[in-house]
C-alpha cells in the first residue's frame, strides 16, 4: 500500500465536487466507489479524508485486544451489513456501522478508515491491517484476553482528543 501511494503523481488525484459528484479539473475517472465516498462525506461532518481498502471476508468483527487498537479505532471495529459495491447503499451501512469509530469493516469486501485528515486516515489503515495480523495469529494459540474496563475508559478519551476538531 505504502509502495503505491509514493508513486502517486497530483495528476491521478480526482477531484469532484461533492453535491454533484461531478468530476472536475480531473483527467481520471472518479472511482466507482464514489457512491459510498459521497455517503459518507456528507453525514459525517467530523469526516475529512476516507482511506478505502479491500479484502474482508469473514463478516467478524475485531475487538480492541491491543490499547492501540482503542485509541486509534475508538472500540471494537465492527462489520458494515452488505451491500453491491459502488452503492450509495453501501455508504449508509457504513456510515451507521462507522458509528463514533475510526474503522469498520464491510461485509465480502474490505474496510473503510476515516480521518481528520489524509495522514490520520492512512495510519488507521496501516494499524488496522497491523492488528488485525496479530488477532489472527493470536487465535491461533489461545484465546485473546479483552481489555481491562479502565483501559478501555482512558483510552476512550484519548481517542476523543485524537478525533476532535476534525474538517
Ligand atoms: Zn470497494
């Protein structure tokens, strides 16, 4: 992921007008996904940069086992419900699966990271595909032990100092 970002050059950058959707200045297409981008945007006013990804197949969500995984996720990353992607559909199942959280899953298709902005949104990513590993490996010997309440609480605030004043 990292590899493909640094080879990013501003032309390939779509701009598009988020009431219209209409793309504008751009010599790419919009992605299909622009649908559930435009959802999103638009009913989360804290919201300013959506890192998108793919490969999520097992609809199970992933608790916080790690502190990091509370402060920069806000709680347990849950599942969106389906829905075909490049639907606005989609972006409603995610923006109520999203919840207060930085992160969510959506059901046989990947995740979406939100963000005050591009830098904040990306390390979610980057920590969520990171966590996720360690859960996975974790199962495999033993049953990953949950969060103290108290950490959960203290972490909880920063997540909220992490997450406020965004756009
Ligand atoms: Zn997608």
């Amino acid at each position: 992921m990292r590899d493909r970002f640094t080879e990013m050059s501003a032309q390939q950058i779509v701009i598009v007008d988020l009431t219209s959707g209409q793309a504008t200045h751009s010599r790419e297409a919009p992605s299909y996904e622009l649908p559930m981008h435009r959802v999103v945007y638009r009913q989360m006013q804290n919201v300013a940069a959506i890192v998108h990804t793919t490969l999520s197949v097992l609809r199970s969500p992933l608790p916080p086992v790690i502190d990091e995984m509370m402060v920069y996720f806000g709680g347990t990353i849950d599942v969106a419900d389906y829905a075909f992607t490049g639907t606005e559909e989609l972006g409603e199942n995610v923006v109520r699966a999203l919840g207060d959280h930085s992160a969510v899953l959506l059901a046989n298709h990947g995740n979406v990271c939100v963000g005050r902005d591009i830098e904040t949104a990306l390390h979610t990513a980057i920590t969520m595909e990171a966590a996720a590993r360690v859960y996975v490996q974790a199962l495999q010997i033993g049953e990953p032990i949950a969060l103290p309440d108290s950490s959960i609480e203290a972490a909880r605030a920063m997540f909220r100092h992490r997450t406020r004043d965004r756009r």
